[in-house]
C-alpha cells in the first residue's frame, strides 16, 4: 500500500446527505461526494492486511463476507490514493462492469469485511468505487469500445436488469451478437423501476445504456417474450442461445380477511408507476398510487419497504406505519455473527431517518403483523387489525410466526403497500419456453453452467437465484456470459 498507516492518520469521512427535511421535497439523488482531496485520503485508508476478506465474495455459515464480484479492492483503493485514475477504473472494470450502480444502491458487503472495521471503522469502499467511476464518466475517460471482429453467434437476452445488462456486456465484448428483450417501456428493469430516483437516478442508468448502445447491443423495449407468441417462437428459432434475465418480479401476496378491498396495493407496483410519472409527468398515468394526505401501511422490510416510506413522504403521506415481522436487530453484532460475515444490525436507513426527522418517531413496528382489514361501504380500505407475533418452532422444526393473544389493535389506513419480498419468475415465461421451475419457483437451473432443461436457453439473476441484490444479479448476470461463450464456441 502506498501508505500502510493511513488508517491510522485518517478517519473514516464519506461525503454529506442532504437534510432529510430537505431532500424529501424531491426525487433527487440526496447524497454527496467528498472532494477529490479528501476521497483520495480515502484511499489511503486500506490497510496491507494480507488477507482482504473485502474482496472475498464468500459464504460463511450461508452469510455473506465480502465482494460477491470479487472486486481488486486493495489495488482500486492504492491507486485511487495514488489519484492514478485511469488505473483505478482498469482494475475496477476488470471485475465489476457497473460500479455507477453498485456504488449508490449496494449495501456494501465488502466494508462489513473490511479488516479496518475489526477494531475501528471501516474503509469507505463503496465511496471510493463511485468516485473512480464517476470520474471516468466526467473526464470522457468512459468511452464506447466495440470488439475488434464479431464471431456471428446471436444472442437474445430476456430482462435489461442487472442481470440482464452485465450479461450482455460481457457477450458484446467477446464479440456476439446481442439483442436484449424489456417488456417495460424503458431499459433497465429493476435499476430503472425498482429502485427509486433518489436512490439510483434514472440519467446514471440511461447513460450507460447509450454507452451499450454505441459498443453494439441492441435493446428493444415494450416486448413482453411468453405472451407474445410471435416473439416467443421468433427468439426460440432465431438465435444460437437465449438468457432469461427476468427478475423475479411475482410479489408475495397477503392472506388475510379483507385483502380485496381497494387501495392494498403491491409495493412494486407502487414503486414502478411514480418512477414512471416521474420520468413522463405530461403523460397521464393511470396507474399511478398517490399517498398524498393518506394514512399508509406498509407490511414488510428491507429495501422494498424503505423506499416505500421515502416515496410515500415526498408525496405527502398523513401518516406512515411499516410492519416488521422479525425482531429488531441488535446495535452490535451478536456472538453467532462474527466478522467477517456480513453484520445483521440495526440501522436507520434513509426512509426511515427522514420520517423520524419530519414525524418524530421511527414508523417500524417489530413483531407485528396484520391480522384483518376492514374497509367502508364502498368497499375502499380504512381500518386494519395488527397483532404483536412471537417466533416458536413446529414439530417440523420450522419456525413460524404467532400471534400474540390479546395484542390486537385497531389503526386507521386508507392505503396499504405489501412489501412482503418475491416468489419467483413469471409462470407464463416458463409455461411459453417449456422451461422447468424449482420448488422455490425459480426458473431452474444447473448451478454451475446455469442452462435450463433447454440446451441452448440459459438463466441468471434473481430468475434463478430468487430474491437478492444488484450485486448477486451483476455477479450471475457475469457468469452466464462466460458460460454461454464457451456453449457457442465449443
């Protein structure tokens, strides 16, 4: 390392959010870069550590430790303090084809692994990764490079997600022909309509698809494969492999009495159609889910459910309770989540830092589902049952949630968002190809080469895997190409 006491020298800085009371008055991206001064002393603060867990990307007692990209961290990190730029965005691209994304919207597995953050605070990877790839962007060291000569083998990838997008990078560079299929008007998928605009803004997705575009992929949007069955017959005679990159978008639903009235909602959905808004606002959208003035309810955690609360604040929601059916994490790492796993405490994240700023209180509710709905005589949503629930386990040594007797309470809503998680990938797109689903109902898959019961139609991503990151999608999206390369030119 150019400075193996850097550590020492410096402490951990990363750069500002803007003020929650402040920011929720928009969709922008709220959080702001250091200096290029003060990143570079960023850098420098990676020790020479011998083993860089960081950089991992293994599992440990099925928890994550480290880079699942297997990311060069070290070199990225010296050369950055080096502010030999050009270099750092080599070693970064060697392994990570979109850090612009996993360095806004990942929750940095890599820092729980940071051998700094043993006994101190961890180096500030995800910073210092967006820094060197927004640079590269800045200065037009970014620029389109088409492969050399093409190999004549077509592609047809299904999904522009992450998944999708690093598999068709990864394809296009070696050479084949790749056409990838979105049945959304945009490209993107989930780093366009999943994650909110302050988040990820939508211009950092649309730039590196122009990029993609001028290397030579082709995208073509509004082309829902396995319901049309043109499309559907076209893709299957007319390319050498297919990828199912298709997310698994099915959402988990909730079984409860009342769940057909109006106004419980998806929270995907609700995600999906203020993106949209956002982007066409002088289109009118009708299925746009306004909060404005409402009490909202929202059932789930995770991601999902933080970026339901942010977005039920900038539109104006009365009020904002989120259900938490698990305990509530510890402050501190628990005795059976050593490092360098990846550490399952307890933070605010953005959501709900802004909700406690404008309301006071933190809107979770730990152990706490919903029990019945109630609605009015129009049949619109305005009452909900929740009860206090404790974890026991069945004589399957299952461990199941139970309702506490006599927790019950009444609250007021008039718009309920699920953010329950997912179940899988699109029956209909199996059903259409003849592919085979797991028990899980993810498309399956062998593990290692990921082909389908289809020899030539292969499959990655959350479609696979079920429900995970941007950066576990980059990661499949990497392998897949790497496997179809080798089926096309065995």
């Amino acid at each position: 390392m150019g400075r193996p006491d850097g550590f020492l020298v410096y402490e951990r800085e990363t750069g500002e959010n803007i003020a929650p009371l402040d920011r929720i008055n928009n969709y922008d991206e709220f959080h702001k870069s250091l200096s290029e001064d003060k990143q570079k002393e960023q850098g420098t603060r990676c020790m020479d550590c011998g083993i860089p867990y960081c950089q991992s990307g293994i599992l440990i007692n099925n928890r994550v430790s480290g880079c699942p990209l297997n990311n060069l961290i070290p070199e990225f990190n010296h050369l950055l303090y080096k502010g030999n730029y050009k270099l750092a965005l080599q070693r970064l691209l060697m392994t990570n084809p979109f850090p612009e994304f996993t360095g806004r919207v990942c929750p940095a597995p890599c820092e729980h692994g940071c051998t700094v953050g043993l006994n101190g605070v961890s180096v500030s990877i995800k910073e210092n990764e967006r820094f060197i790839i927004d640079k590269a962007f800045s200065n037009g060291t970014m620029q389109a490079k088409p492969p050399i000569c093409r190999t004549g083998k077509t592609i047809a990838i299904v999904g522009s997600g992450p998944a999708g997008l690093s598999a068709a990078y990864i394809l296009n560079k070696l050479g084949h022909t790749v056409t990838v299929y979105e049945r959304e008007d945009r490209v993107g998928g989930l780093l366009m309509y999943g994650i909110p605009n302050m988040k990820l803004d939508k211009s950092v997705v649309n730039r590196r698809v122009m990029l993609m575009k001028e290397e030579g992929v082709t995208f073509l949007t509004g082309v829902d494969v396995g319901k049309e069955s043109k499309v559907t017959s076209m893709i299957l005679n007319n390319y050498d492999s297919v990828i199912l990159a298709t997310g698994a978008p099915k959402p988990r639903d909730l079984n409860v009495k009342g769940r057909e009235l109006r106004g419980i909602e998806f929270a995907v959905d609700y995600l999906k159609e203020n993106t949209r808004t956002l982007l066409s606002p002088k289109i009118d959208n009708n299925n746009y889910i306004d909060a404005k003035n409402k009490n909202v309810l929202i059932i789930g955690g995770g991601d999902t459910g933080t970026d339901c609360v942010a977005t039920a604040l900038r539109q104006g929601a009365k009020s904002i309770i989120q259900l938490e059916i698990t305990d509530k994490p510890p402050k501190a790492r628990s005795d059976n989540n050593p490092w360098p796993q990846w550490a399952n405490i307890f933070k605010e994240d953005y959501g709900q830092e802004e909700y406690v700023a404008k309301f006071g209180k933190d809107p979770r509710k730990y152990l706490t589902s919903v029990k019945e709905l109630i609605g009015d005589e129009n049949g619109n949503v305005k009452k909900a049952v929740i009860t206090n629930v404790k974890w026991e386990k069945t004589e399957d040594n299952r461990v199941v949630p139970i309702p506490v007797e006599n927790s019950e309470k009444l609250i007021g809503v008039d718009l309920v968002l699920i953010a329950m998680g997912f179940l899988g990938s699109e029956d209909y797109l199996a059903q259409a190809l003849e592919i085979e689903l797991n028990n899980r109902g993810n498309i399956k898959a062998d593990d290692k080469s990921y082909k389908t019961n289809k020899d030539n139609i292969f499959v990655c991503g959350d479609a696979r895997r079920g429900q995970s990151l941007v950066v576990w999608a980059i990661r499949e999206g990497i392998d897949v190409a790497y496997n179809v390369h080798k089926y096309l030119v065995k």
